[in-house]
C-alpha cells in the first residue's frame, strides 16, 4: 500500500502525523523534493490517487495514540483531494477531537475551485501554512511555475480568506535551496505582515516534510 501517512525520521511515536494525499500540484516549484527524489525519510511518496478513506484510516492508527498534530503535507497540494481530506478531518474531528489540523498548501484552492474553500474548511483545519515563495509575482511565477493564471495573487488571497475563516495562517519561503535565487526576505515578511498573517522562513531540507 502506498504512503498515505507518515513520521519525519520514522519516528514511532509522533507527535506530528503527515497525510500524503496526492502527487497533483498545480505549482512546480523548483525546490519541490518530488523533482529529486521519490521518499520522505526512506518513506516511497508516490501513488496514484487509488485509495479509500479506510486506506487512511488504517494507516494513520498507527500513529494514533502519539499524534497531537495531523498535517496535510506530502508530494502534492492537499486541497487537489478536497472531499478526501474533508472526510479525513471529519473522522478526526469525531474520533480524536484533541488531535490539532494543519495544511500545508500553495493557497491555489479557491481559484481552482471558484469558491470560498476556506469557508468549507473553517471548522475543520485549525491553521494553514501557505506558501507565499517569494515577494512578487514575476518571482513567484519563475520559482514556483503555476499552472493557473494569477497564481501569486489568488495565493494572496487565500490567505485573506484563510484569515476571514478564523484559520491562524502562516505564510512561509524557503531559503537556500539554489545560488541564483536571492529571496527578498523583508519584503516578504511586509507582505506576510499586511496579509495578517505569522511568517515562517523555511531552509530547504534535502529530507524534506
Ligand atoms: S507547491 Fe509544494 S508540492 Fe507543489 S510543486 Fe511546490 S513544493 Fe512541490
């Protein structure tokens, strides 16, 4: 069966859970691990989408009894999998109300699906880590090569949608993954700032998340 969830290090005992939804990205960052390798932590990432809610279900029970924090994270965008990943938290919410949401996304979701996805989600996800990836669009569209039109602004504004949800957002960039892209780190952070949202600098790890 694939990897649908796993541990940073294999750990045994979590505190942290990562869901591997899907490998469909609507980005094609040029840091993204998936264009260097096929594991987390020696864990295969790779599937084709052909699983069931049980799938899940079973795998995450292995974690189950250490997990404090579940993470939609992986080799793709979670929200691709949007009904997927609704009745995942659903069964969390119901089962291990205790147990902290989080996704990790590149904020394209409500331009992908023209509408208000955050809404959707308000109950269901206590935060988002949104990557933001650079201070403009030119940038972005060269780090990030999306496949939707006005991807830098509609990740924008997802965040503000995030934010009108009651979702606590965090706007991210990763550093230090090429000599030839100089990050405008400040200029990122201001935009992060009038966003209302935290600011996280994320070094590029070759283990990946
Ligand atoms: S948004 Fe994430 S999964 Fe998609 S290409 Fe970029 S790094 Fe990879």
């Amino acid at each position: 069966m694939y990897t649908l969830v796993y541990s940073i290090n294999n750990e045994k005992n979590p505190k942290t859970v990562y869901i591997n939804l899907t490998n469909a990205c609507t980005n094609s960052c040029i840091f993204c691990l998936r264009e260097q390798k096929d594991d987390v932590c020696g864990k295969d990432m790779w599937h084709d989408d052909n699983y069931t809610l049980d799938d899940i279900i079973t795998q995450f029970k292995e974690f189950a009894n250490s997990a404090e924090e579940v993470v939609f994270c992986g080799y793709g965008e979670p929200f691709l999998k949007k009904d997927m990943m609704k009745d995942f938290c659903l069964y969390l919410r119901k089962n291990y109300p205790q147990i902290k949401i989080r996704v990790n996304t590149n904020g394209h979701a409500n331009a992908i699906y023209k509408t208000n996805v955050a809404e959707e989600f308000k109950k269901l996800i206590d935060s988002a880590s949104i990557s933001l990836n650079a201070a403009n669009a030119d940038d972005y569209n060269e780090i990030c090569k999306p496949k939707i039109s006005n991807a830098y602004e509609e990740m924008k504004k997802f965040v503000t949608a995030c934010k009108t949800a009651g979702i606590d957002v965090t706007t991210s960039i990763v550093t230090g993954f090429d000599n030839i892209h100089d990050i405008d780190v400040n200029k990122c952070q201001e935009i992060s700032k009038n966003l209302g949202a935290k600011f996280k600098i994320r070094e590029f790890i070759t283990n990946g998340y």
